[in-house]
C-alpha cells in the first residue's frame, strides 16, 4: 500500500507540479496497516528514498475531532470512529448534512453507521433516525445507481437463463455481448427479442444487433458504411 501510494504521489506531483503531501485513511482495523515513511535502501544500508505519508486509523480518533474539521465530506465517516456509535453523534452528523443539503452525504452516513449499530434495538434506532429523509434519500444518485445496477444484473441473469434454456450454443457468445452493456433498457430489449427468436439465428442476429446500437451509443453516431 506505501509503494502504491508514492506512486500516485509521482503522478499528481508530475499533473500539478505542485508539491503533493499524501494521506492513507483506514477505515475499519487491518492487519497489514502501512506505517510511514516508506524507505528503500541499497545493499550497503545506504538510503536512496524517504517518503512520508500521513495515516489516519478512524478508530483511533473521536468523533468530535472529526466533526470540529468542519469538512462537510468527512461527516459520513464519523460512524467509524472510536465513540461513533452513539445516538448523540449520529443525530448530530444528520442533523449537519441535512442542513447542508448534502443529500448524497446523508445516504452514505447512514451505510457507514449501518455495521456500527449491530443490535436489533439500534438497527430500530438508526432506521427511525434516517426515515425522515427517505423521500429525499431515494432520489440521490447513490441509490438510483444501485437500483440501475440491479435493474442490469437481474436482466443479466435472466438473459442467461433463458439463452440457456432455448439456445444453449450460443450462450458463451451472449456472456461475452452482454458483459459490457451498462444500459438496462437495451438489455430489456434484447430479452424480448431472445424470448420471441424462433430460432438461433435469430437469437444471434439479435446479439449483434445489440453489439452495434451500444458501439453507436458510445461513439455518438452511426459507424460509416463499408463498401466492398
């Protein structure tokens, strides 16, 4: 993780040309915490580099320090620090980014303090606490994202099945076409037109079909006519 991270040191340093101070934030105990400086030596012990790097372990510090930095980012990570999991705090970081209308914040909060509050009672709690904002909170991008992925993953699926279980001769072809489509409503398409094929060529012609719209969809326009 350090050499990961004076790598990405060197590139933001060469992209900005400004001296870059790099900071490894662990957000729940690991066992294989990396400790600054990172250090290389040669054989002879001689030290040919020395780079530093801050490490912040969110269980080692309160969550009043976090919350007196003032960054409006931060406040979802409060959950994961030592005395995090007390109503009190909580309440308060809700209180902050609902204010802030930090509504995407919000959401995430709420998953951070989730693991946190592990007894029934608190999951009781914690659900009563955020229910205010579900309204607000099921229009953020973070949950209409993941209602998009599983929209995606469950067309996926039953794409799979249903070549599996009409047109199996095809179905290493339909992993490798499907695997990159991120829209849900092509992937709609393609099952309806899979689950009326009368027959495998046509199961086919509708796989390359799908190929095509989503190669336009990513260039902006249709791909040129080729003469022979």
């Amino acid at each position: 993780m350090a050499q990961r991270l004076l790598e990405y040191n060197v590139l933001a340093t060469r992209e900005h040309a400004r001296p870059v101070l790099s900071c490894l934030i662990y957000l729940r105990r690991d066992s294989k915490i990396a400790e600054s400086p990172l250090v290389w030596e040669l054989p002879n012990g001689e030290k040919i580099l020395y780079f530093h790097f801050i490490v912040i372990k969110l269980w080692e510090i309160t969550a009043e320090e976090l919350i007196q930095t003032d960054l409006t980012g931060l406040l979802p990570l409060v959950p994961l620090t030592k005395d995090g999991d007390q109503y009190g705090v909580i309440d308060e970081v809700a209180t902050k980014l609902a204010t802030a209308e930090e509504y995407n914040l919000l959401e995430f909060a709420r998953r951070f303090a989730s693991p946190v509050f592990k007894d029934g009672s608190d999951h009781e709690w914690l659900n009563r606490r955020f229910a205010i904002y579900r309204d607000i909170l099921e229009d953020s991008w973070v949950v209409q994202e993941e209602r998009r992925e599983g929209k995606r993953d469950g067309l996926r699926q039953a794409l799979l099945a249903v070549v599996h279980a009409r047109f199996p001769e095809i179905l290493d072809l339909m992993k490798k076409q499907i695997d990159g489509v991120e829209d849900p409503e092509s992937l709609q398409d393609l099952l309806v037109k899979i689950s009326l094929a009368q027959n495998v060529e046509d199961a086919t012609m509708a796989l390359f079909a799908l190929d095509k719209a989503d190669r336009e969809t990513d260039t902006g326009h249709d791909e040129p006519a080729v003469s022979g």
